[in-house]
C-alpha cells in the first residue's frame, strides 16, 4: 500500500501534461513526473486561464480597431449602413415591380 508519510499524488492525463508545459511548470515533456500534485495542475491550469484571457483582450482590441479603420475607409467612400439599406430596398422593389409586370 501507500505510506501515510506521502503527499498524495496524481498521475496527470495527457492534456494536464500539455498544460504544465504550457503554462511554464516544466520545460520538456520528460521533466514531469509520474505523479503530480493537484495544486500544481490547478496552478496551471489557472495560469492557462489568465494567458487566454489576455489573448481575447488583445484580440479583441484588434478587431475593434481593424472595425475603426475599415469603418473610415468606407466613410471616405461616402457608404452608411443607410445608403446600402436604402438601395437595397430599391433594388427589391425594382425586381417585384418587374415581376408583377412579366405576369401575364
């Protein structure tokens, strides 16, 4: 059996080892050992959180300024959301005007 003395440990799964590595607790797969301590995988997988967070924020600045850009772009082009709309809605009407004027 098991000695009372030891810390218990836990046998990480494959993706527990891929965020040890991940998260910086090791540096090759080899360095983990066969048993881990639970507060090391929550330490990591807590680490990994924070990391993708920040990786949303930043993407999420990104998009919001690529949206800025294009957004000016199409205000020197002279398009709104309302001139497409509008010749849109023209379009459609022009199209069931020639369709009810094809009817026999």
């Amino acid at each position: 059996g098991r000695t009372p003395l030891r810390v218990p440990g836990h046998k990480p799964t494959d993706w527990e080892k891929r965020f040890l590595l991940w998260a910086g607790h090791f540096k090759k797969p080899e360095d983990i050992p066969e048993t881990v301590s639970i507060e090391t995988i929550r330490a990591a997988k807590t680490t990994l959180r924070v990391k993708f967070s920040y990786v949303m924020i930043a993407l999420t600045i990104l998009g919001c300024i690529v949206m800025v850009i294009k957004g000016k772009q199409a205000v020197k082009r002279h398009e709104s959301l309302t001139s497409i709309n509008l010749e849109k809605k023209a379009q459609w009407r022009e199209e069931a005007t020639q369709r009810t004027s094809a009817k026999p």
